[in-house]
C-alpha cells in the first residue's frame, strides 16, 4: 500500500513525539474527539470562557496556541482553529519540523492550505454521488483498514499508532480524516480521467530513447522540495519558507518527510525524490546548483520564476561511453579469393533479402527460405568488442535498421540492429514505463482540477 503522505509516520514518531512540547491550547480544554464523518458546523461556536493567568501564560510560550473560533471556510463549510491546531500538530509529527517562533506561521499556512483542498475535493465528490447516487467516500471500515495497513508498515499496531499521536496532542480522527480525504480524491480522479488516458507505444519508445541518450550524460541523484510561489502567497514568501525549512533540514528533519508535507512538486508523494536527473533535461538554475554541489550535500533556495526549490544531492555519476547492441546477421559464406562473379551474385541475393525484411524479427524465417544463407543472433554485446567493420556499420543505426552488405574474410554478412542501449543503466520495462508516464498525466490533470475547484470556490481565512 502506498499512502502518499504518511507513509513516515512510525519513523518520525520515534525522534520528534517525544520533543513536541505542544498539545491541544493551553487557553481552552480540547474539544471531545468529533466523528470522522461529522462535519464541523457552520455556526458560530459558543464564547470560550476567560483563560487563567497561568493558562495565558502557556499560551503565550505556544507558537501554535489557538482560541476556539473560525479558522476559514470554504464554501460556507467552517474549518475550526482547533481542527487547524490539530492538523498542525499532525504535520508538526510527520514532517519532523521542529516548532519555532519564526516558522509557525508557516505550519500554519501549509496546514490551512491542505484542508481547504481537502474540503474543496470531499465536497466535490459529495457533490457527484448525491447528483450520480454512487459511492466514491471509503467507508469508516476501508479507512480503519488503510490505518491498520499504514501501522503495520511501521511496525506497530493501530492501538500503538494512536497511542503516540495522543502523545503529541494529536487524535486520531484528524489522521483519519486526512486519509479519508486522500482514498476518496484518488478513487474520484482515477474514476473520472483514468479511462481517458491513453499512453501509446510512440510515447514508450520516445521514453525508452531518452533514457538511453541520457546514458551518456553526466546524471545527478536528486531529491527535491518546490515551494510554489502562487501557492504560498509570492516569491518573497517563498524564499523565507525555504531558508526555514533548510534550517530544519540541517538540524535533522528528514528530508523525504519535509518534501511529503511541503513540497508542491509532483516528487512530494515519493518524498522528493527525482530520480536520476540528467544534464541537458535540467533546468539551468538547478543544473547550475547541481554543478557545484557534492553528494551527501544540501542546496541554497534555488529561486525561478515558478518558485523556489531546494535539492539534496544524494549521489553523482559521470555518463557511460559503452553501447550495448543486440545484433542478427544472415551470412553468405564465400572462401577468402573468391571469384569476383561469386561475391556479385551473393551480394545480389542478399540486397535482394534485404528489400524483404521489416527488421529483426522475420530476418531468420526469410533468410532460411535463400539457398545458401546461414543466420543467428549475436546476443548482447558491447559494441566495442565487434570487429570494426561490424562496429563502424552498426554504430550510426537504430533498432530495426540494417547494414549494408559486409565483406569479410568469412563471406559475405548483411547485419540487422534489434537493440540498443548505452551500458551502465537499468532500462526500464513496456509496463514501467507506461504505468509511470500514466501516473504523471493523472497527477497533471488532478492538479488541474482542484485548481479549477479553488477557482469556483468562494474561501474565506480569518
């Protein structure tokens, strides 16, 4: 099972639980753990009675104290301050951010910006099963089944999961809900443009050239962390996000986790990582940032006009010169000295072949059929260990191209490429491939639905 954003749970809960100092407010006792599937009243909630001296003065040594009032709504649906509190908590857990005076407001706008899409998306899905009379929402079962899964893949049970985000002042309810969110959206976008989706064999093929071009290249292994800048309010704010989360970062947050909860690239569901990046498919300032940096080492904010991204070089290598090459052949034996009018008329028949032939597949099923001809495949090999004549006909081609006809002391060879590829990589299969550029064309059109949502949608932040 792969949950996008918690699936770090259990191991940032070992390190940080037990350094949060931060519970439900100080100023006002938590409320009772709501239903998961209750939704918070509109109305406006009862006065909170005066706080004590001494709870205002916890108060005031909690960054992420809250008085129990309206937080923002969406769509006339109300998001309370001690939901927003909890789920700042909750970020607070699995992101492994320490919380400071100075990235509060921060935290808080991350976590303000996740559950108002998270309303957008569950009232949109409302929406379509009361208009279609369908079911999109997992049931309270299927979520209790995603926590049971999630806890197991950390190596605790569901009671102990609960257990430690009590510890943090975080109910469960505010983890379940959240998943609750993330299962239905998944379904609904699957549901609504998986089918559309169509991924051809051009687009494999264009997919498999450029990870064999990218062979060559110097190759960078990256994690990443992008904070829009549309996104979290400017290009200013953007900035002074990122130098807080590299703070964080250089005292010991997890990289992967702080991607998970901040980033907006679309990396953040595998913990910001990129993959092996190329040099020539990377944009200039992060190419220029990746230039200077060593493995193991953390960028600067690297600002672009989109936002403001931060790399964590985790590894570097320089390109392969080798090229692997998967040969067939169809050979007219002929002794060294032969007769001019022998080699003529072997070279004629095997033209002749050659104007038959789609490629490798039938080369061995038409060769048999001219008399004469011997046929075999080579097997993968370096193509520096063919003979140069084999190797200066071959290296120009691409797969399901053919040579012109060979001489050697042997005979006579007409040579067909099957495949090729730079050594030193691990291609990819069909299915990889396809399943990948799949779930970056779904991930494209989510993305540009809930913007369509925010775009419709009346919010208000108090």
């Amino acid at each position: 099972m792969h949950l996008s954003r918690f699936a770090v749970v259990a191991p940032v809960l070992a390190t940080v639980l037990a350094t949060v100092p931060f519970g439900p407010s100080a100023a006002q006792p938590a409320p009772a753990p709501r239903p998961a599937t209750t939704p918070v009243p509109a109305a406006a909630p009862a006065a909170t009675p005066a706080a004590t001296p001494a709870a205002k003065a916890a108060q005031g040594r909690n960054p992420l104290a809250f008085a129990a009032h309206v937080a923002a709504t969406v769509n006339d649906e109300v998001i309370s301050t001690y939901d927003l509190q909890q789920r700042m908590l909750l970020l607070i857990v699995t992101s492994g951010v320490q919380p400071t005076e100075q990235n509060a407001p921060q935290l808080q706008r991350e976590a303000l910006r996740g559950m108002i899409d998270e309303r957008l998306q569950l009232q949109e899905i409302r929406r379509v099963q009361t208009k279609q009379k369908m079911t999109i929402e997992p049931t309270d079962k299927e979520v209790d089944e995603e926590l049971n899964d999630l806890a197991h893949t950390n190596n605790m049970r569901l009671e102990q999961l609960a257990q430690q985000l009590a510890n943090a002042g975080v109910s469960i309810n505010t983890l379940r809900d959240q998943i609750r969110a993330q299962v239905a959206w998944r379904r609904y976008m699957g549901g609504r443009f998986g089918s559309s989706i169509r991924i051809g064999d051009e687009q494999i093929r264009a997919s498999l050239t450029r990870i064999n071009a990218a062979a060559a290249k110097p190759q960078f292994l990256v994690s990443e962390i992008f904070l829009d800048s549309q996104r979290v309010g400017g290009a200013d704010v953007a900035l002074s996000g990122a130098k807080q989360l590299i703070e964080q970062l250089q005292q010991g947050a997890p990289f992967a986790a702080v991607a998970r909860q901040f980033s907006s690239a679309t990396s953040a569901a595998q913990g910001g990582d990129e993959g092996w990046m190329v040099t020539g498919d990377i944009s200039p300032p992060l190419q220029a940032a990746l230039d200077g940096m060593s493995p193991g080492q953390l960028s600067q904010p690297i600002e672009t006009p989109e936002g403001v991204y931060i790399l964590l070089l985790r590894d570097r290598r320089a390109g392969s010169s080798s090229t692997m090459v998967n040969l067939k052949q169809a050979l007219f034996p002929l002794a060294p000295g032969a007769p001019a009018d022998q080699v003529e008329a072997a070279k004629a028949r095997l033209e002749a072949l050659s104007t038959k032939l789609k490629g490798c597949d039938d080369l061995e099923a038409q060769a048999a059929k001219v008399g004469g001809l011997k046929a075999g495949e080579t097997g993968e090999v370096d193509i520096k260990e063919l003979a140069p004549t084999f190797s200066e006909a071959v290296l120009p081609l691409k797969p399901g191209q053919l040579t012109p006809v060979i001489h050697t002391s042997q005979g006579l060879h007409l040579v067909a490429v099957c495949s090729k590829r730079q050594g030193g990589i691990h291609e990819p299969s069909r299915t990889e491939i396809e399943n990948r550029l799949y779930g970056e064309e779904l991930s494209m059109l989510s993305k540009r639905f809930l913007r369509d949502l925010h775009n419709s949608a009346t919010i208000e932040a108090r």
